[in-house]
C-alpha cells in the first residue's frame, strides 16, 4: 500500500517547531532526500569574507562544461547578494568534524562579521575568481555564476547555477575512495522524515557515506 500525499498540505502533519511549515514545503519532509552539505563562500560589499552553510544542491555536467546547482538558496542571505553583485563564488566540502564551526557562521551572520573568524577557518584565495576559500575543506571549487532562477516566483529563494571553472582537492584526498567516503568525507544533510502514517515530526539528521559495493 502507498501512502499519497499531494500538493494541498496534510493537515495531519505536526511541525517540528511552529514555523516549519512556512520555511519548508511539507514535500521536503515526506520524501527526506539526503543532500550534500558544503560552505559556499562570497565577499560581502563591505570586504569581509562570507560563509554560507548549504545543502539543497546536485553537480553534473557534459563533455564540455560542469555545474553547480544549487537549487535552493534563500534571497535574503548575504551569499544570495553577494553571488549577483560579484558574479562568482566557491564551493568548499568539509568533514562533519567542521558542523560545529559552520554553525558558528550562522550564530556570527552580521554584515560586520568576518565569518571566518566566527568559524575558525582559515581563508585563502580562489585562483581563478574573486572569492575567499576555506583552507580546512578538502575539496574546493571555483564558480562563476551561469543562471538565476526563481523557481517558485514567490521571491523567496532561487535557484543559482554556478559553472566550475577549477577544482582544488586535498593530497590526502586525491587517491580514490580513501578518506572521500566515510567520517572524514562528504557531509549529507538527511532532511527530517516526518512519520506518513501518524503524522508526527522528527529531527533532520547529519550523516557520511557508506560504501555497499563498487560498480
Ligand atoms: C544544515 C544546514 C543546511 C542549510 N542549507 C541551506 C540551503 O541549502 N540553502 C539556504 O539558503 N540556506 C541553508 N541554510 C541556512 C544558511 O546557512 C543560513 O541562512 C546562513 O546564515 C546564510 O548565511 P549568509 O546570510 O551569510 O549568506 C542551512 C543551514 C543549515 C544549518
């Protein structure tokens, strides 16, 4: 048996906290997909570096350019304003000993703050564009923005697609699957599946990687 649940929202499902259900569509929580979750860093106009943390996103390309898709970014951060103004920006991965310091970036999201220093990052510059980059992530990518769009038209977020234009990845890193996979790879966001039968809430998750099997 399926359990159907459509566009009109399930007056069934209890929010987590009260305003789950204006930041989030109910869709996001019935499906719980699993996401990557990465820092996007910006200049702000004022010349302080910026930190976003991130995670509604997929990356692909064909023979002859790659993306960034970052389906979901929220119009009113910084990173959003940045990206138009400066029309580029990086991607960097961390590990999940490095939640912690991210999280600092958003308890730190003053137009003042240098959010490096909220997260304790080191910062060094993107070779290729005019962007800061966290020294600390094991993987870093230099964007220049491609598109912009509003997918919903409600002014909320937008859909911001970046073209990668380099791609720096830690020595330790660079040797397959070794330390890409597992606790010190890639962080996923696992967005709080809600209970389809009673309705009830649940907490979104942080996890790694576990590799099943090679193809
Ligand atoms: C785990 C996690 C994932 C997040 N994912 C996103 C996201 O995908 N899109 C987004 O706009 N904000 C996301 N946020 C919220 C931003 O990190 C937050 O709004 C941040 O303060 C924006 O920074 P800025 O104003 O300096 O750009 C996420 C927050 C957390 C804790």
């Amino acid at each position: 048996m399926k359990i159907e649940i459509g566009k009109e929202f399930p007056e069934y499902f209890k929010p987590l906290y009260p305003e789950e259900f204006d930041l989030f569509s109910h869709f996001e929580v019935t499906a719980g997909i699993p996401t990557v979750l990465f820092a996007v860093t910006t200049w702000k106009e004022n010349g302080q570096p910026n930190i976003c943390f991130h995670s509604w996103s997929c990356f692909h390309g064909d023979k002859t350019a790659f993306f960034a898709v970052m389906g979901n970014l929220y119009q009113h951060t910084h990173t959003y304003a940045n990206i138009l103004r400066e029309k580029c920006f990086c991607i960097n991965f961390l590990p999940i000993s490095h939640y912690e310091n991210l999280v600092e970036t958003i308890r730190h999201n003053e137009y003042e703050d240098d959010e490096f220093a909220s997260g304790n990052f080191t910062l060094s510059n993107a070779g290729t564009i005019h962007a800061p980059m966290i020294q600390e992530a094991f993987i870093s990518m230099e964007c220049t923005l491609k598109e912009v769009q509003d997918l919903s038209g409600a002014g909320v977020t937008a859909m911001v697609i970046g073209q990668v234009q380099h791609i720096s990845v830690e020595e330790e890193y660079a040797r397959g699957y070794q330390k890409r996979y597992g606790k010190e790879g890639f962080m996923m966001l696992v967005p709080a599946p809600q209970d389809l039968v009673s309705g009830e809430p649940n907490q979104s998750a942080i996890a790694t990687v576990n590799i099943e099997k090679y193809d």
